[in-house]
C-alpha cells in the first residue's frame, strides 16, 4: 500500500521531552509507539487531553521542570488527487494558564489514559455518570439518487480541472528546477494547493522572465569588483557666515598713510612672508637680505619697521581676514564644480556596476541637478574686494543676501545627497563582496514570481474549480440535511454500546442497567465496587466505557468518520487473554462505528502487545520512543511470532529442526489459541481442531520438547518432528493463509 501519508510530531518542553521532532510516512493513520516506563509516553497522551480538559492546572502538569512555556504540534500531510492536504494541531503551553489550542484537522481526538480513568471511572468509584444529554443525528432513507449522481459528477470535474493545474504547477517546478534552486529553499515548497487557496503573502514587483535574466547576468558576475569610493563632500560651515559679518562690520582704519597702506595692500601676502624670514635675521644680529644677500641700509631698516608696525596694526589683520576669505570662497567654487563632476563619474560607476547585483537593479543614486554659481560666486568676490579697499564701509545685505542663500542651498543639497548616496553605495559595496547571499535572495524571488505567475496564468481555472468545489459543496449541505432527520438519544447509544462491550469481555460476570448501575452476577455494585473488581477489571471496564463514550462526542453520523483515538496502555495489569481482546477490539474499531477506517495512536510499555498489534496488521507503523526521539522499531524486536513461524515452516519443507523447534511450535500455537479462544487451555484448542488433534506428535513434541528434562537419548526423530511442523503449517493455512503466504514471499 502507498504511503501517501506523512505524520510529523514535535514536542517542546513537554514533560522529559525538551524537544522532539520527527515524521513518518505511512499508508494509514495507524501508530504504535512503544515507549519503556520513565520515557514520557503519557505526556503526549495528556498533551492531546488538553483539547478535551483545557485547565492551567492540566497544563502546568504537562509542562517540564522549572520551564514556563512548551508546545505540541501534529501535522498530517495526504497526499489526495494529485494535491497535498495539510491538517495541523497546535497546543502552546504557557505556566499558569489555559492552553492555546488551534486545531485545523477537523478530528475528533478522543483520548484513553490514566487521567481519563481517574476522571470518568475511579472518582465516580466505577459506576459511570448516566446524566448524557442531546442527539446524534442520522440519515433517513430517501431517494437521494440524483442528487448524489450530481456531486460524483462535480466530483469527478473537479478531480479533471485540478489535474490541468497540477499539471501546469508543474511546469512551473521543472522551470525552476532548471534555474538550479536549491529545493530546501522555503519559498520553493508552495504547493499546488498553496496556488489554490492563495494563502502565501508573496509580492514581486518583477516578472519571472525578467529575474531569469537577472540571475543570468549574476552567474556571470566577476570574481574581482571593485569597489565604489564614497561621495566625500567637506565644506567649511563657517565661511558664508564670516562673509555676512565681514560686510556688515564698520571697520576703523589706522592712521598710516593711505599711500602706504595701498602699497601694502597689493602686496601684502608676499610682505608678511619676507618680514617673517626677515625677523629670524635680524635676531641674529645678521644685517643682510635674505633675498638679495645685500647688507640692509639703514632706510631699509626703516622701511621694514613700518611694513612691521602697519601689520600689526588692527586694521591689517582685517585686511588679511578679508584676503583670506575671499580665497576660501574662490576655492569653494572650484570645490563645487570639483565635487559634482566627482558625482557623475561615481553615478556612471554605479550603474555600470549594479546589474550584477539583481537586489539593486532599480536602485539609483539621488540625483544632483548641476547649477551655475559663477554669478554668485564673482558678486561675493567682488564685494569683498571693495570691502577691502574701504574697510570702514558696510555692505548692504541686499547685495550678497540671494547669492549665499543659493550657495549655502547648493552646499545642504551636496550634504543630503553624499549621506543618502553612501548609503547606497555602501550596501553595494557589501553585496558585491557577499555575492552567495545574492543568489540566495535571486532564487527567492524567482520561487516567489513563479508562484504568481502559475496564479495568474491560471485565474479563469482556479476560479472555474473554485465555482463548481461551492457547488458541490452546497448540494453536499442540502443532501447532508435531508439524510439528517433521524436522531439518536447520546445515553442510549452510550448505554447499548457499553453494554455490549461488557458482554465481550466478561460475559455475564458483570453487566450494567439501564440507570447506569454496575452488576457483579446481576447483583447490584453501588458503594463497594472498587473492591469487588481486580486492578485488571478495573481497567477493562474504563476501557469499555471509553469505547461507549465515543458517543458522547459525536453530533451527527458523519462526525464518526472524524474520530482519531489516542489510547495509552489500555493492558495495564491486564491477564494475557484480556491482551488479545483489547487488541481485537482495536482491531475492529471501523466495524463497531460503522466507517471505512478508524484513525489511532496506540501507545503502550508492553512489548508483546506491541507484537500482537504489529503481526495482526492492526498497525500500519510501529515507533519506538527513547530519549526523546520517535524512531522505527525494528520488526525483529516486535514480531517473534513471525521468526517462529518461518522456522516451523522450514523444517516442514524439509529443513533441519533444532532445539529451538518445539518451542516455536508452543508459541505459534499458544498465540493463535489466545487470539481466537482465551477462554480455553492449549490442549483443548489443539482437541477441537481436526488437523492438529488427528497428528500424534504436535501436542506431545511441543509439551516434551520445551521443557528442559534431562534426556538420555533422543525421544523424536526428524521425521516425526517434520510431520509435526507439517501438521502446525496446515492449520495456520486453513484459517490464516496469508501468514503462510507471507512467509514465503
């Protein structure tokens, strides 16, 4: 059978499990999980409890020692008509408060543990509470025929058009498998059934073709691009500012001749640059011109004494703040005009480059309008120049006040555009030297842009599925409603079932009445059942009213098909026959509710429970859980059973029998007698049937042959031991061939 269903379990800070997660694929939903005692298997059943029993008090019992928070996931994937249909629980645990439970299966999840016995059975001290209210809805017999005819019909409609999306969902998956993206990356997961509901945020602003020419032109990137060198615009923010006091300012002049000061002032740089070699010569006692290497005259000394006394005279020193500006603002031009061709060959870098970076394909870098300040820079030149020669002036600032404001806006616009610029040019810098996250990111965006565009490309299909799925639905609700007019009293159905699964296990030994009373040999059990019952009936009769208690759960018939039974260990302290029964009943669950198959998690301590459950193919998985992880169990561990068996069936096909012989006849046929008659001995069993009491070896070679007498010589021979072998595989044929068939496959 295919196993087209995918179980996953994960676990955190439940109990001793701080964290498990593992999943299964299985044809059914059909679990055994065998755990040792210690190992944490109740904690699982009690996580599942919650949904029925949500408490703080449940969940601060559930959670590990000394942790605050823990959750319990399941998620159920089947893979169903050509889709994958997803079906989650989520129950997240937070110290001191009730669970949050999100349950997106639709199941009923009904739940047997000690718990359960504790608070339906042991409390009320076995005689089970008869206050069950309402009715399960049934189906009357009306002639539905068209009705039903019409939803096969859509059925089958929709089943074809969904094969025309999967189809095309697949063409999309191939595309991208050509682009070479890693399928662990998430955005690639989405599902046909993901493109169906539209149920995945994705937004792409670029279409699928234009990111595969992208990623074509970033596999071809070069191993070595440079980098991009950062705008750096630096600007003295105090000099427009020294322009405005220098012009308003009312300087006083010095009263050195005017003749004097203008010869100075032509050359006042140069002079102030001589005077100072000068002054280191003449502190030297050293009368001879640094320039002309002639002795200095004494006019000439004289001279220099004035050009001293004129500069450090205040009126100088302003005369030089005026210079020094006015070279500051013919430098900031240059600068300017510098710092904008420095933007364009930066602009024309960054485009070049950036198509090997498909993130910053549509990036651009903050424009810079080019503006001419000749104008502006000339009149505030000018300006200061008269300031210079008339010093005691003021400027009014209606003459420099719009040239400096465009200077100074011109500056601001420079400043803003080098930050939001370097930025940009920085993550460039950054992705071109991390070009594996760029891929990364490319192959996202490829996975998101297929998504939506099998989503597109497909509008007019899914909303044709989407149109005729309401249909069918809607016809389902009306076929639903007339088939529900019948209903059934919940305590009468409780009632009969509990009954009849009493009968099953005990016969008339104990029954229960119609008031909900409990009966030892028709005698009524009021106070003092809890004494008159053994630790194993008690265990039965909590598991039989478990199985009546379905009931209580369900509203209407098709609510059965919903159920999903977790049972832990419902053998405890149970004689081996109560085993075998517990197992039928397991067994038969689809029978006893009338649906097509019962859905279970059987998890138990006890090994040759296990077995019983494996070998009768009541399990469609076995697991195994330790040390917080869920595993396969090996079928050798399990099924010992099956080796026996294959060892009766090689000696009677002529193979060597051994020492080991006669007990796994005992134990083959001591399994078959306990499965089908526990009520009865071996030996009886073996009487009733004609095969094995008409051989004379069988009963005899299996009594003799398993226990451990010392023997002088050897009591049977081969071929008695063949014929015995013989007679054992020719009874297991006549009521189980597929074991036989099995065996030899």
């Amino acid at each position: 059978m295919a196993k087209n269903i995918t179980t996953e379990i994960k676990a955190e800070n439940i109990g001793p499990h701080l964290t498990i997660n593992d999943s299964f694929p299985m044809s059914q939903l059909k679990l055994g999980v065998f755990a040792n005692n210690g190992s944490g298997k109740t904690f699982i059943s009690r996580a599942f409890r919650l949904l029925n029993n949500n408490e703080a008090e449940r969940v601060n019992k559930i959670l590990t020692i000394n942790k605050t928070k823990g959750s319990f996931n399941l998620k159920i994937s089947e893979q169903k008509e050509g889709t994958t249909i997803h079906k989650k629980l989520s129950i997240t645990l937070n110290k001191d408060k009730d669970a949050v439970i999100v349950n997106d299966t639709d199941y009923l999840f009904h739940v047997f543990n000690s718990d359960y016995v504790k608070d339906n059975i042991e409390e009320l001290k076995y005689n089970p509470d008869g206050e069950i209210e309402g009715y399960i809805l049934g189906k009357t017999k009306i002639d539905l025929t068209k009705e039903k005819k019409k939803v096969k019909s859509l059925h089958e409609e929709v089943v074809k058009k969904s094969e025309i999306l999967t189809i095309e969902f697949k063409k999309g998956k191939e595309e991208l498998d050509k682009q070479k993206i890693n399928r662990g990356t998430g955005e690639y997961k989405f599902t046909v059934r993901n493109v169906y509901d539209d149920d995945l945020d994705y937004k792409e602003e670029k279409t699928y073709e234009e990111l595969v020419k992208l990623n074509k032109t970033l596999n071809q990137s070069p191993d070595d691009i440079k980098d991009i060198e950062e705008l750096n615009y630096s600007f003295n923010g105090d000099l427009l500012n020294e322009v405005k006091e220098i012009s308003v300012t009312e300087y006083t002049k010095s009263k050195i001749a005017q003749s004097f000061k203008d010869k100075v002032i032509s050359k006042q740089e140069f002079i102030e640059s001589g005077l100072t070699l000068l002054s280191k010569k003449l502190k030297q006692d050293e009368d001879e011109c640094p320039f002309c290497e002639q002795t200095l005259r004494v006019d000439a000394i004289k001279l220099i004494e004035d050009y001293n006394k004129y500069l450090d005279d205040s009126e100088a020193l302003i005369n030089s703040k005026i210079s020094n500006c006015i070279k500051s603002i013919e430098e900031l031009k240059v600068k300017l005009k510098t710092d904008e061709n420095t933007f364009l060959r930066t602009n024309k870098d960054f485009n070049t480059l950036k198509k090997y970076i498909p993130s910053l394909i549509d990036v651009n870098l903050d424009e810079l309008k080019e503006t001419n300040l000749d104008t502006e820079f000339e009149n505030i030149i000018e300006l200061l120049k008269k300031k210079l020669k008339n010093i005691e002036i003021k400027i009014s600032l209606s003459e420099y006040k719009a040239s400096i404001k465009k200077i100074s806006n011109q500056v601001k616009i420079l400043e803003t555009n080098s930050t939001n610029n370097n930025k940009k040019i920085n993550d460039f810098n950054l992705k071109k030297d991390n070009l594996k996250s760029e891929k990364l990111e490319i192959n996202r965006r490829l996975c998101k842009a297929m998504y939506l565009k099998i989503q597109t490309s497909q509008k007019d299909l899914i909303k044709e599925i989407k149109t005729i799925h309401k249909e069918k639905k809607e016809l389902d609700k009306q076929i639903e409603e007339k088939e529900s007019k019948e209903k059934v009293s919940k305590k009468i159905k409780v009632l009969e079932n509990l009954k009849k699964h009493l009968k099953a296990f005990f016969g008339e030994k104990y029954s229960i009445d119609d008031d909900f009373c409990f009966k030892f040999n028709k005698h009524i059990l009021t106070d003092n059942a809890t004494d008159v019952l053994s630790d194993g009936e008690k265990s039965i009769v909590a598991f039989c009213y478990y199985l009546a208690d379905i009931h209580k759960l369900v509203e209407r018939d098709d609510d059965y098909d919903k159920l999903f039974f977790i049972i832990d260990d419902p053998i405890s302290s149970l004689d081996f026959h109560y085993v075998y029964a517990v197992s039928q009943i397991i067994r038969t669950l689809h029978k006893t509710l009338s649906i097509k198959e019962a859905k279970f998690i059987v998890l138990t301590h006890n090994l040759e429970f296990m077995s019983i459950l494996l070998r009768n193919e009541i399990l469609s998985i076995p697991i195994v859980l330790a040390n917080s992880k869920l595993s396969k169990l090996s079928r050798q561990l399990v099924m010992p059973y099956e080796e026996h068996l294959r060892d009766i069936y090689s000696v009677a096909n002529g193979g060597s029998s051994c020492h080991t012989t006669p007990n796994s006849v005992r134990h083959v046929l001591e399994t078959i007698n306990k499965f089908e008659s526990p009520d009865k001995q071996l030996k009886a069993y073996c009487d009733q049937n004609d095969i094995l009491k008409d051989n004379e070896f069988v009963f005899s070679l299996m009594h003799d042959g398993s226990h451990g007498n010392i023997r002088q010589q050897m009591p049977y021979n081969e071929e008695m031991i063949q014929k015995g072998c013989v007679a054992v595989i020719d009874f297991i044929n006549s009521k189980f061939e597929g074991q036989i068939n099995q065996i030899k496959a």
